[in-house]
C-alpha cells in the first residue's frame, strides 16, 4: 500500500517538475547561456591580463639587465600600464638618487605621485 503512495507522490513531483520546466525553460536557459558567456569573458580578461602584465614586467627586467637602463626607463615609463610604470618611476628616481640628482629625483616621486 505504501508502494503506491511513494509511486503517487514521484508522479507528483514529476509534473510539479515538468510543470516548473515549461513555465521556466526559457529563463533558465537565458540564465545558464548568461552564466557560462560571464565567465567565459571574465576568464579570457584575466587571462590576458597575466600575460600583458607578464610581458611588462619582462620588459622592465630587460631594461633594468642594459648598461644604462636610465635611457630605457622613460621609455617604459610612457608605454606600459599604470602599476609598471609606477615602478619603473621609483626604480629611476632611485637611480637618480644613487647619482645625487636629487631634483629629478624629487620630480619622478612628484610625478608618481600625481599620477
């Protein structure tokens, strides 16, 4: 007796289901396709951002192994991102400090700072 009143209830919850299902598929499927391009996106961005802030970074530890990376630094300065060109500024406004030109090292901090 049991029996039927578990396969009643299965039943049941089966056009409960179906019903939700007709009401809702195409929701649900806006959702997920939403959901899984969100991602998809947010994955490809973060992706590309590692391997421009890889390149960066090569780039400045490149400048930094030349026999005068005070000549690269500027250069570096103007054409990479805002966190790689911050620390490209303090790099050369150390060296300039280590060469006792205080004034430009005071401008670079300036400009580092205003940026």
């Amino acid at each position: 007796m049991s029996d039927i009143f578990r396969e009643v209830d299965e039943a049941l919850q089966q056009d409960k289901l179906l019903a939700i299902w007709n009401e809702y598929k195409n929701t649900i499927i806006a959702a997920l396709v939403i959901l899984i391009t969100t991602t998809a996106l947010t994955t490809f961005y973060h992706n590309w951002n590692a391997k421009r802030n890889g390149e960066e970074t090569a780039r400045l530890i490149q400048a930094l192994e030349t026999e005068k990376p005070e000549t690269v630094l500027p250069t570096i300065i103007e054409d990479t991102r805002k966190n790689h060109a911050t620390v490209a500024t303090f790099i050369a406004a150390g060296m300039a400090l280590e060469e006792n030109k205080k004034e430009e090292a005071a401008a670079l901090y300036k400009e580092s700072a205003e940026s």
